[in-house]
C-alpha cells in the first residue's frame, strides 16, 4: 500500500508542476484567473489562450529515485505517525492526500496558486459551461481578513438585501468567521435556494456590525447590458468575460451603433475578469490593430498579444469605467484602450491583478491546481500586479452618492465625451519595466 502511495504522490506532485497541456482536456492553455474572488457558488472564470509554454524542469524530472526518497523521508514519516498515533481511527488517506497537495501549493505563498477540491473543480467547469448555481450572488474576495463583498451582482439576492462592496461578512448564522479560511467561509455562503443565511457584516466606515438576511436563489452570471443614455451616448456594461461575452458584446455594439451614437461608455467595474481569449477579442472591438498586451515569464521570455481586425467599434469616441472591481482581464482591455490613447479611464485605481495561471486537472478525480507562471504587461510594459490602472479621471463615489442613488462616476464619463475633456498629464499609473525583464513567479 505504502509503494503505491508512494508513487501516487510523486505522479501527483509532478502533475502539480506541469502545465494544462497534460490535462485531461479541461484547459488548452495558458489561464489567468481573478484576483481571489468569486461569484458566491462559483470558482472564477478560467481565461483561456492558445499556446501553452512550459515552465521550467522541475527537480521532480531532474531527481534520481535515490534523491527523491530522500526528500521524502520526513513526508513518510509523518504519514506512518498519523496512521500509527492519531487519536481517531482510520484516519482517512485520501483526504491526508488533499491536504498534502493544498499544502505545496499554499507554501508557495501566492494566493492565485492553489488547489481546487473535486467539489470546487465541478463548481469551475460548471461555470465555464454557463450552468447557473445557487447562492446569493456576489463576488468576494477571500484573502482579507475576513470574506469580503467585491460587488453583489445586478439583480441578485445580495444586491436585493443591501450588501455592497466592501462588506466584510465577520460571523455566517452566527458563528464568528474570525481566523476562517476564506475559501471556507464562502462554502459556508452556499446553500440550495430558498434557504436563508444570516450575514453579520461589518461595513466600511463603521465599527458596528448589523446582520444581514439573504434569500439564496438560482443566479446567472450575466455577460453584457446595454442602453442610449440621454446625450445620445451609448452605454455597454460588461460584468464577466466569458464564453459568450465576445458575442454578446458584438450583438449589443450593432443594436446601439445602428442608433448613431456620439460617443460609447464601457462600464469595466466589478468586472473580475474571464477568458484570455474573450478579453483579446473585446478589446479588437475598440483597437483595430497593433499591440494589446504582453506576457512576461519567469526567463524574461515574453510572448505578444495583438489586436484582432474587424472591430465594430474602432473609431467612435469611448470612455472606460473602473474601480477596484476591475481585475484581470478587465484591466487587460482597460490598459490597452489607455496606452493606445483609444479612450480615457474614468473612475478609481483598478485591483492590480497582472498574473498567469495554467490549471491542470488531476487524476482519478481529485480535482485540480492552478499555478501562476508568468505575468502579463500593457502595451507600454506596464506591470499591473499590485499597481493596478489609474484612472485619467479620479472619480469615487461617497456614501452620499450611494445614499442620493447617484452615479457620479458615469456622469463624469458622460461629460468626459460630451465636452472633449483631456486629463492633465500624469505619471504613468504603474510601475513600468522592460519587456524582456525577469519576474518572479
């Protein structure tokens, strides 16, 4: 028992470090993934590119049998400990191997390197596959403190009950979150609909917590909205970029373009990201031609991401919408429509989320990893991880505004079009490095 275990780990810790080409079919490449946080029920949505590269030789190819043994002796010595001295007996191998994968990609200390449970991996591909799930609605990020609200989605249970961005959830029917681990705590959110959860949240700005009661229900993440706004702009809305978000986005471009708009406002915010593909293909729709984005790995190989030809909307005058929603892929297209002088940001400094990741599905049904390899750069080369975009125009919306039901950010894009403002010069709004310098993983 002990020699097959053996050899199943080694297979599983090198699985770990190769890339989705060795998947069984579930990515064909490079991913990038949101910045920790998800739709309550769901993983984030995997952004998927072609030609993956493959990291370097890990010691697991390189090691002798003799080497690895050896490495592995204090591994084996707490399993037959466990086995021989925990206080519960039969302890339970599978979920000690869980744990052993969860832990190699924990010690790496990224928190978008992780493992994914059979439960959560089920929760992502159904995700991807459009399926709707049953929560209350919202994106979270789980690597505060305690699970906080990112954003309620439009028309979700978490909206309808009042929770906003930056709600920490301190305690879930009360129990006290304190010390939990984020992922954990999101499970505890989930539950079928028409069950209610009790939300203790602590909200910004106060240091008294109040609760929260939310009806769970089927939710749909949506893709793209749209309208004519007064002044005879166009407003496009995108909240995730996924497998039909590209469509989508084309289908609403033609209905409001037909209507010969002056000027087009896409709304980035809270937009956490999708598919690497979806996010090359939105931006085509603005940029015509020329660079969009780089990626940078660990070697100082970089690799470079063009605008695709037959972009719908190339030339009208635009605005971007962000705030600290706005992650990944969102800021891929954001970054690209600033750099390229295509259209000015309107809003707060986006969340700075600038790396890659590859998933890799594991065998026998055990779920899978992701693992961050490389990081991606705008046009400019700038290094969005933990920078974020500036916007050209710094607008946050106060309590006030929440309270009077006032947009003050898109009003600001609205007179932003509709008089031809040009923002001050500013710094760049991120750190800047040259396309062919070494980034840590």
């Amino acid at each position: 028992m002990k020699n097959f275990l053996v050899g199943l780990l080694v297979f599983l810790l090198a699985l770990a470090l190769m890339t989705a080409t060795f998947s069984a079919g579930f990515v064909t490449g490079r991913t990038l993934t949101l910045p920790n946080w998800f739709p309550v029920a769901l993983q984030p949505v995997l952004e998927n590119s072609a030609n993956l590269i493959r990291p370097p030789t890990s010691s697991l190819e390189t090691g002798t049998p003799e080497e690895l043994k050896q490495l592995f002796r204090p591994f084996w010595q707490a399993w037959d400990m466990v086995h021989a001295f925990y206080v519960d007996q039969p302890v339970n191998d599978e979920l000690l191997m869980r744990g052993a994968i969860r832990g190699m990609m924990d010690s790496l200390g990224d928190p978008h390197t992780s493992y994914l449970d059979p439960a959560m991996f089920e929760a992502t591909n159904a995700h991807l596959q459009g399926e709707e799930y049953e929560g209350i609605g919202a994106w979270v990020d789980i690597t505060q403190d305690y699970l906080t609200i990112i954003s309620p989605m439009p028309g979700s249970p978490a909206e309808k009950a009042g929770l906003r961005s930056g709600d920490k959830v301190i305690a879930i029917d009360g129990a006290d979150m304190t010390g939990m681990d984020g992922e954990a705590v999101r499970q505890k959110v989930l539950g079928p609909k028409g069950s209610t959860v009790t939300l203790t949240i602590l909200r910004e700005g106060s240091s008294e917590t109040f609760d929260v009661k939310v009806v769970r229900a089927p939710i749909v993440v949506p893709t793209v909205s749209g309208e004519i706004l007064d002044g005879d702009i166009a407003y496009i809305q995108l909240y995730t970029f996924g497998d039909t978000t590209a469509k989508d986005l084309r289908s609403t471009l033609d209905k409001l373009l037909a209507q010969k708009p002056q000027g087009l406002i896409l709304d980035l915010r809270n937009n956490g990201g999708g598919y690497l593909d979806t996010a090359i293909d939105i931006v085509s729709e603005f940029i015509d031609k020329g660079i969009v984005m780089y990626e940078v790995y660990g070697d100082g190989r970089t690799e470079t991401f063009e605008a695709k030809p037959g972009g719908h909307a190339t030339k009208i005058p635009m605005v971007v919408l962000i705030n600290e929603g706005s992650a990944s892929a969102s800021e891929i297209v954001a970054g690209a429509i600033q750099d390229r002088g295509r259209g000015y940001l309107v809003g707060v400094t986006s969340f700075g989320k600038g790396s890659v990741q590859t998933y890799s599905e594991l065998v026998d049904n055990q779920g899978a990893v992701r693992i961050t390899i490389a990081r991606w750069l705008t046009p400019d080369h700038r290094q969005i991880a933990g920078h974020g975009l500036n916007p050209d125009f710094p607008i946050e919306i106060t309590e006030q505004d929440l309270a009077d039901g006032i947009d003050s950010q898109l009003q600001k894009a609205i007179e932003v079009l509709t008089k031809n403002l040009t923002p001050p010069p500013t710094p760049l709004p991120s750190a800047t490095i040259a396309p062919t310098a070494t980034l840590a993983p």
